[in-house]
C-alpha cells in the first residue's frame, strides 16, 4: 500500500522507538505547566512512545493542514497551487481517507486546483486536474501468504502526522532527550505532548514536539523547529479527524470526462519506473535518485543520530572554482576556470560544446553558495552541503563546522 497513506494497521516499530524502549536514549520527567490544558494521567516518555508503537487505527479520515519553511524559495502558483511539489513551502490542506491496508484516498486542496491519490485494492490512481490527466497503476498481487501490512508501499507519500512521527521516531538514536512535556487539544482530541530533541551540539533541528492522542495512541501533530528558532520548519496536522469507518465509495475513482488516462504497471512502466514517478510525485524522497548522479561507491556515513553526515562525491565534470579563486578567475594552480577554451575542432570542439551545461551549473551553484575553507557551503534552514575543493560533497541537517570536521576527518583517514 502506499506508504504515504499508511495510516491504517499497527504502526510498525521503527528503530527509533526500538531504541527508545530499549533505554538508549535520556529520558526526561512528565511536565504538566498549563491548567487549561486537557487534565490527563500522567504518563512517562516510555509509555507514551509505547502507545505511538501500539497504535492501531484501523479506518480514519480527517483533514490535514502542513506549512512547510525550508529555507526555501517558494514555488510558482504557491498556496494556490496543488502541484505535490508546492508542499515544499507555504501552507496547504489534504484531506485523508483511510480504511484498512487496501484503500487509501489522500487529495490536495487548492483554490485554482485539486491532485488525489486513490488506492482501492490492485488499483492506484492519480489524478492532477490542472492538465485534466490522470494515471492508473495495476499493483503486482501478493505473494502467497504475505502480510498485507507487510507489503512493499508503491509510493514514497509521507505527509500524514502518524507517518512524519514514523519517520522522526526511526531517525533518533543515542544523544536524543525525549521527554513529556505538557497536554493539548488536537482536532478536539486530547493528547501528550512528546518532545524529542537532540541533547548534543552540532545540529540544524532544534526538535519535534508530537501531539499523540491519549486514547488511540495517534499521532495528531508533528511540529519540528529549528535550533535557531523562528517559524517552525514543518507544521503538520489534523484540524479534524474521525476513526470512523469512510464510505466504501470514497475510495471508487472514475476519471472525469475528457481526462488523459495513462495505464501503467508496478513493473514495465514506460519510463521503467512504475508508479513511482507518477504517483510519488514531491511526496517522496528517494536516496537513489537522489545520489544517482554522484559517483564512487555508496554514499559513506560520518557520525550517527542528529549528527548523521553523508560523504558523496560530484557528478563527473561538474567541478566548483577553488575556495581561493583569485581576482583575475584563475585558481591556485593557474588553469582558467572556462572550460574547452583549447578545444577548436573534433572532439575538443564537442568536448567544449558537452561542457557547456555543467559550466552553467557549477556556476549557478558557486553564486549560490558561501566560500568557506577548503569549498564551498549551501544551506538551508535545515540541511546544509559541504563541495570540497576536490569535489567531494557532506550533506546533513548540520551546521558549517559539524560538515567541516567531518571532511577534514575523512580526509585524514585517507
């Protein structure tokens, strides 16, 4: 089933939460500071955590709205838009329907436009009104006693509250103080208030504060700040939610009239992706895709927890000037940083001509970024890349000098 709209089933145990029973990470005393918070018994980190990994919602829908500041420019069309990628920034609603591992329904709403993704048994349907096109996705059966919840999801869609709990509570290991810190009303629930932050320096992520519903053990709310504070990063939440079995023709779909239809399959799809591509969308983020483009072995691991760094290195003929690129745009050793100048015929000609486009792109990078020492630094509010003068690149939700450290240590264990 869709991952994105997994919210039915027991929650599986993440690692996270794994580590969290097992006492790997500090747990803080229960906080109950407001009065007119919802007066509820008191509970440990421990148990709270253990409703999360025992919750079991079987049916549910609801509403749910996500504001998202990344750091990031927002994309055109903005909070009118439904295009999934508009969720990077600004602040939207969906609506989630959900009964069982075999039907999920999740819909952007838009002024101007609306995109819905439908499972209901072997069928997946997108559709995105703005061009009218919709794509259907036949899933492969299952394999002779394999556990429907333990099927593999066809898409990467993770912006529901239970599935970015999911998510935090698999990321967190040693260095990490969960605590209790208070009551709330959620969609006029109510629920504990976890808080999970990191407790050593070095990281972007000020923490996460998880509304968890003290009947169900669902995650209503996700709030995830920075350690810079301002505007949370990521807001994501029910505004109303019923466990309630859905309708059993919420989950039908029937394209509109008029509507291009694709007809894919899980394997065979025309760009040999399947429904990834058509149904994932900006929803998901796939680690292959993403270091698909870099070369050398598999992307290696500095540090671990809040502190985690990913060392990868450049696309090949995709370099940054030198972090001491001189006035006259030469670098230390004198090469001028314009590519194919030397090439006039043949196959210099077409190198200078194949070169063009990563020039461009090393360029616009270089503008973006901030000379430090020994490469170039980007940012965002929450994730920060290290290009080093020799191409290497160190990505994680870590400050400057965290990516710094570990470039300099995996240039000394060379």
């Amino acid at each position: 089933m869709p991952a994105a709209l997994r919210t039915a089933g027991k929650v599986a145990l993440p690692l996270g939460i794994a580590a969290l029973a097992a006492g790997a990470i500090a747990y803080g005393p229960s906080a109950f500071a407001d009065d007119s918070d919802p007066s509820l018994p008191n509970l440990t980190a421990e148990e709270v955590v253990a409703k999360i990994a025992g919750a079991n919602p079987e049916a549910l829908s609801g509403s749910v709205r996500i504001t998202t500041d990344l750091g990031i420019p927002a994309l055109p069309g903005g909070n009118r838009s439904a295009d999934p990628s508009a969720l990077l920034s600004g602040t939207h609603t969906l609506r989630v329907a959900v009964d069982g591992p075999d039907r999920q329904r999740i819909g952007i709403q838009a002024e101007l436009a609306e995109y819905n993704v439908v499972h209901n048994g072997r069928d997946l349907w997108t559709y995105d009104s703005r061009g009218n096109k919709a794509t259907h996705t036949t899933l492969p059966e299952r394999a002779p006693g394999e556990d429907k919840k333990d099927a593999a999801p066809p898409t990467g869609l993770a912006m529901t509250p239970q599935e970015a709990a999911k998510q935090l509570l698999a990321a967190v290991g040693p260095g990490t103080s969960v605590t209790v810190t208070g009551t709330d009303k959620v969609a006029g629930r109510d629920a504990y208030q976890l808080r999970i932050a990191p407790s050593q320096p070095g990281s972007l992520i000020g923490g996460a504060t998880v509304s968890v519903d003290a009947e169900t053990g669902v995650p209503l709310r996700v709030v995830v700040d920075t350690a810079k504070g301002g505007k949370p990063v990521i807001d994501v939440g029910f505004t109303d939610v019923s466990f309630a079995k859905p309708s059993a023709d919420t989950f039908d779909f029937k394209p509109p009239s008029g509507a291009k239809v694709e007809e894919t399959n899980k394997k065979g799809a025309p760009d040999g992706q399947g429904d990834a591509k058509n149904s994932a969308g900006a929803f998901g983020l796939d680690l292959g895709k993403l270091t698909g483009g870099f070369t050398g072995t598999d992307p290696k691991v500095h540090g671990e927890g809040w502190s985690t760094v990913i060392e990868m290195r450049l696309p090949e003929g995709l370099t940054l000037p030198k972090s001491d690129t001189s006035k006259d745009g030469s670098t230390e050793n004198g090469q001028s940083d314009q590519s194919g100048q030397n090439g006039k015929d043949g196959k210099e000609g077409k190198d200078k001509n194949g070169d063009k486009g990563r020039d461009l792109a090393a360029q616009l990078l270089d503008k973006l970024g901030t000379k430090v020492d020994g490469g170039t630094l980007f940012g965002t509010r929450v994730v920060n890349a290290l290009v080093t003068d020799d191409g290497r690149v160190f990505v994680g939700a870590v400050d400057g000098p965290t990516l710094q450290k570990a470039a300099a240590e995996s240039t000394a264990a060379r």
